[in-house]
C-alpha cells in the first residue's frame, strides 16, 4: 500500500504518525528506506534540502511545509488589514495551529492527496533546476528496480520522473489558495534558487497558482529561515 504521508514525513525528516524517525531526511541515500529513500534520492544536492531535514526532525515532516505557509499566509492576511505583524513564534508552536486547516487537512483522505501533490511538486521543481538529467533518471530507474518498493510505491516515482514539465497541471491540483501557497513551499524546500532556470520555473509556477507576489516573497523569506545553517 503507497502512504504518501509517511514518504513526505521521511523525505523532509521527522516522525510519521507511529513516531517512527526519518531516515535522514533529503540526504538520504538512494537505497537507504526503499520508496522513503528514493524519493530523497532525486533531491540529493539540494543545499536547501539538506539543512531543512535536520531542522525538520525537531517539528515532523508534513508539518514543517503546512507550518511554514500557516504562518505566511496569517501574516499576509494582517498586513492586508492593516494589523501589526504576529510577534515571531517557534514552528514547533505554529504548526498546531494549521491543523485542521487547509495547510494540514482533518482527513487522511485529503492529506493523503495533498502529500501526493506536494511530492509531485518537489520532483518536478528537482527536474526543473536541471539535476534530474537523462543520465540522473537513468540511474534512479535502476535503483528503483534493485529498492525494496512496491509497485505502487514505483509506478507513482517512475510516472512524476517521466512527466514534462507542466506548471499548468501542477497548479491545478491546488484545492484552495492556501494549497498554492503549500505547493509553492515544497518547490521551495526542493532546490537550490541560485540561477536564472530555477527562478523563470519558481515565478511560472507562481503565476499559475496566482499568488500575490508579497506572499511568494514572504514565502521565500520564511524558507530560508528553515533551510539557514
């Protein structure tokens, strides 16, 4: 059975709903986990997705992503009426707040679908920036046959690692703006913004998911926090 939740958790570090640690978060190798391993396999050399696995262990993994855009998105509906930033708060002690939010959804059912969307939007950002090459896939597919995975668990990586690009068709997938914001997070959390490809993708992805540009740069500013040695 493919668990989107716990392979999310395992790839940004933290404990699954057993209190099960990760496996090392995105540094982790490509065998090392099976379907949890591989997964953080696409994103190794990511400077963001090292640092951010470590902080990650101390908050869990979904909730490191819904943390991050709760506080975002609260701050950014403040300013918008005129109200005084929130005072500054640890994430441990934001992220119980987004629960049962659209950021962290009541039911397993909707977590289930918005982990599977935000794993999709960390692999498509880790193909954008040009670290997922042929020759990258080509070794991750051999992987996968040697990785102790269902055919679940492959089928879903094969089928994101074979997609194009579609900005268009990843948006879609968001269920309500604050998701946008989420989506946008993990694509945040899977590269490095250093050149002109990462940025021409990050700013595509925020036109089609029409974010306001104040929150894709409050968005960044608190991903850079979380990813900051």
């Amino acid at each position: 059975m493919f668990d989107p939740q716990k392979i999310l958790t395992q790839v940004l570090g933290g404990h699954d709903q057993t209190g099960a640690a990760g496996t090392g978060g995105l540094s982790s190798g490509l065998l090392k986990g099976g379907a949890i391993g591989g997964i953080a396999g696409l994103l190794l050399g990511t400077k963001g997705g090292r640092n951010v696995a470590e902080k990650a262990l101390k908050v869990g993994g979904m909730a490191v992503l819904g943390g991050i855009a709760y506080k975002v998105w609260n701050d950014w509906q403040a300013s918008k009426g005129g109200q005084p930033a929130p005072a500054p708060q640890d994430m441990k002690d934001i992220t119980p707040q987004a629960e049962g939010t659209p950021f962290l959804p009541p039911s397993k059912r909707e977590r289930d679908e918005l982990s599977r969307t935000l794993l999709s939007a960390m692999i498509s950002a880790a193909k954008a920036d040009g670290h997922i090459d042929a020759a990258e896939q080509t070794r991750i597919f051999q992987k996968l046959d040697q990785a102790d995975m269902n055919a679940e668990e492959k089928g879903f990586i094969l089928e994101e690692l074979r997609k194009p690009l579609d900005t268009d068709a990843l948006a879609a997938r968001a269920a309500s703006p604050e998701q946008a914001l989420e989506i946008y997070a993990a694509s945040l959390l899977a590269i490095d913004v250093d050149g002109s490809t990462e940025r021409e993708y990050l700013a595509d992805l925020a036109r089609k998911l029409k974010l306001d540009p104040l929150l894709t740069e409050r968005i960044e500013e608190e991903t850079e926090k979380v990813t900051s040695t």
